[in-house]
C-alpha cells in the first residue's frame, strides 16, 4: 500500500508541469481553448436571436391573418343571418 502511494505521487509529480515556458505554454492553451468556446456560444446565440426575430415577424403576420379572417367570417354570418341556411347534405340521410 505505502509503495503504491509512493509510485502514484512520483507519478503526479513526474506530471506536473514546471518551468515558466511549459506553465505559460500550458495556459495559454487553455485560454485559446476557452476563447474558441466563447466564439462558438456567440454564434449561436446570434443565430438564435435572429431566429427569435424571424419568428416573431412570422407570429405578428399570422396574428394579422387571423384579423382578417375573422372579420370575413363575421362580415359572412351577418350577410347570412336572416336568410334562411339549409346543410347540403340534409336530404340525403
């Protein structure tokens, strides 16, 4: 057991980065990786933005299409109204 912990310690340090070079390496990695996160997380948010957009255009055009269609309907039940409507298919039952 304690030659076990000894050998995964010398492992971990054997791992360790040391030397400024090899740190400064090491976090400029990280940080371009994490710049190229945040690059990729802006794209998609413009994309989704001008997805919103587009779909608010797309409900304010079908609100105005259901204006217009339920004027037409009421302008149809009061040209109808006081006639007399029969359903086509009435006689053939």
């Amino acid at each position: 057991m304690r030659e076990d912990l000894k050998t995964w310690i010398a492992e971990r340090q054997a791992k360790l980065q040391r030397g400024v070079k090899s740190i400064r390496r090491a976090v400029t990695e990280r940080v371009d990786a994490a710049k190229e996160d945040v690059k990729m997380l802006m794209q998609r948010y413009a994309e989704a933005e001008l997805d919103y957009a587009a779909r608010d255009r797309e409900i304010a055009d079908l609100k105005e299409k259901v204006k217009v269609l339920e004027a037409e309907n009421t302008r149809l039940k009061n040209a109808t109204a006081g006639s007399n409507v029969v359903a086509i298919d009435k006689g053939r039952r």
